[in-house]
C-alpha cells in the first residue's frame, strides 16, 4: 500500500502508527496527530501564563473551555492532563491569542517554557 502523500515525515515507528490511522479513519487521525503535538508544546505554566496576560480567572477559563469546574483547569496548569484541541483554541479565541502562533512560540521554546513571551501570541 502506498503511504498518504498527506502524511507529515516523522520517524518510522510514529510513521507506521499515523499511516494506521489514516488508514483507518483520515479525518480522526489528522486531529489526533493534531492534539499530540498540542499536548507535547503547551504546558500548564503556557496556559497560565495566557490566563494572567488576559486578566482572567481560573473560573473564567473554565467557562472558556466549556469545563464544569474551575478545578479542571486547574489541573491543567499543574499539567494534570490537558485541554482538547477545541478547548485550547477556545481559551486562545477567549484570550484573544492567534492559537497558531500560540504553538508556533510555544515549540521554539520547547525545554525552556519560563522563556515563552505569550504576548507575541496576541492577535
């Protein structure tokens, strides 16, 4: 079977496992691959840092993110689990952060999360 000309280079085990799910489902993989790489970048201190930037509160987040409680997004921060795709991209939106940008800083600063500038997100 030919690889999907879609198929964003990885390594050859994660190759093998996004292929699968192509495979297998082309549109629930595309966001899981998505969501994957949201989770391996954005960290609990980005998410808090983008709430203090707004002026906003955990509550508020909470509501952002369509959660029942502010201790789920407090979770988050703590890097207890995480938002789904759809919930980070409401925070951004609620923000009022680009949420590719958002990503965009948050993997250049990948190691070195103290160093992200969540203002240069803003839209």
């Amino acid at each position: 079977m030919e690889p999907n000309p879609h198929l964003v280079a990885y390594n050859n085990s994660r190759d093998r496992k996004i292929e699968s799910k192509i495979n297998n489902n082309y549109d629930s993989a595309v966001v899981s691959i998505i969501e994957e790489e949201i989770y391996m970048y954005i960290s609990g201190i980005d998410l808090r840092k983008m709430r203090l930037d707004a002026g906003l509160t955990t509550v508020k987040m909470a509501k952002l993110a369509n959660v029942k409680t502010r201790k789920t997004y407090e979770n988050w921060e703590k890097n207890i689990g995480s938002p789904s795709m759809n919930q980070f991209i409401e925070m951004c939106v609620g923000c009022n952060y680009n949420s590719a940008k958002f990503v965009k800083l948050a993997v250049e600063h990948q190691g070195n999360p103290e160093a992200l500038n969540v203002t240069a997100a803003r839209k």
